[in-house]
C-alpha cells in the first residue's frame, strides 16, 4: 500500500509540474487571456482532467504559476546579495535591485508577474501571492536594519511596500524605454540617491 501511496504522489508531482512549466512557457508567450485550457493541457501532456482536477481552472494555474516565478526570483536576488563585510544596507538593496532588472528581461517575469498578475488575480491576491516571497524578503532585509539602527524610525511593513512599487515600476520604465541600457542607468542612479538618503549614518 505505500509503493501504490508513493507511486500516485510521484504522479500527481509530475502532472503539476508539467502543467506548471507548460504555463510558464505559455502565459509568457501569449498572456493569460491568449491561452486556452485545450492548449494547456497539450504543451503539458495531460488531460483537461488532469488540469481541473490539480488546479480547478486555468485562473488557478496561473496563481500557482506566478508563485513559482516569485519562488525562483527571490531566490535569485537572494544570491546576489552581498554578505558579510560588504552586506551594508545600501549594497544589500542595490544588489538586488540589479538581480531583480535582470531578472525583469525574461518574459515571465514581464508578462506573468508585473502584467497579468495584477489584472488577472486582482491586486489583493497578486499582493498576497507575493507576500512571501519579494515582497517578504525586503521586509526581513529592513526589519534586521531596523534591527540594526540603520534605519529612522519608520513603519517597515509601509517601507517594504513602498520600496517594492518603486522596483516594480523601475522595471516597467526599462521594459519601455528605446535604450534600456540609459534607462538603468537613470534607475539606479535615482535609486541610490534614495537608498543613500534612507540609511542612517
């Protein structure tokens, strides 16, 4: 009894899996809305069944799907944050402001977190859906310079929100611009006045 318990967790992990790839690949290609549930299930290689059975409706899978993205993108930023002797703040937040540009240039993270996510889900579950993840990690980056005194005293949890719209929009602005190069520039210049301006010294 516990192959057979084992053998179908192993199926069900894969038949999520592979509809969670199908839709990052998908959503990303052609958005939420030019996706339909037959091509889903096609990419993937499972059924419609397997699809509603796992997620309920294609809206589900794509909640799943920006959660995997934010998974893997706080992971990413949290790699290129400096630590130790060269772990201040400002070098903490710059660094992961440059991951997260980075990350911003795949089409995923364009199309499926900062584009669809908000219009498909709604704000408050977009926001949710993040809570945890980019938006969770900047607010433990904060807390501990709170922590710290390197911070005034301001309401982190607000602090935490305000600093993620800023790079949510930052990468909008790059996305947009004729020269993204320039554009960084602008951005990090822009955001170092400010990351500067925040710490105390």
């Amino acid at each position: 009894m516990k192959v057979s318990r084992r053998t179908q967790a192993d199926r069900t992990a894969a038949t999520r899996a592979a509809l969670i790839a199908a839709g990052r690949k998908l959503f990303a290609e052609h958005g939420f809305a030019g996706v339909g549930t037959e091509t889903l299930v096609r990419e993937a290689g499972v059924s419609r069944g397997a699809l509603y059975h796992q997620f309920g409706d294609k809206t589900e899978l794509f909640a799943e799907v920006l959660a995997d993205i934010e998974g893997a993108v706080t992971q990413r930023l949290v790699a290129a944050m400096p630590s130790g002797a060269d772990a201040d703040l400002v070098a903490v937040m710059t660094s992961a402001l440059v991951a997260w540009l980075d990350a911003c240039e795949n089409p995923e993270v364009q199309r499926i977190v900062l584009i669809d996510g908000p219009s498909v889900l709604g704000w408050t579950r977009w926001r949710a859906i993040c809570q945890p993840h980019i938006l969770g990690l900047i607010q433990a980056v904060l807390t501990q310079a709170a922590a710290d005194g390197l911070l005034p005293p301001l309401p982190v949890k607000a602090l935490s929100h305000v600093l993620l719209a800023i790079a949510d929009e930052a990468a909008l602005y790059v996305e947009a611009a004729q020269d993204r190069a320039a554009a960084r520039e602008e951005i990090m210049q822009i955001v170092g006045v400010l990351m500067r301006a925040l710490v105390v010294r």
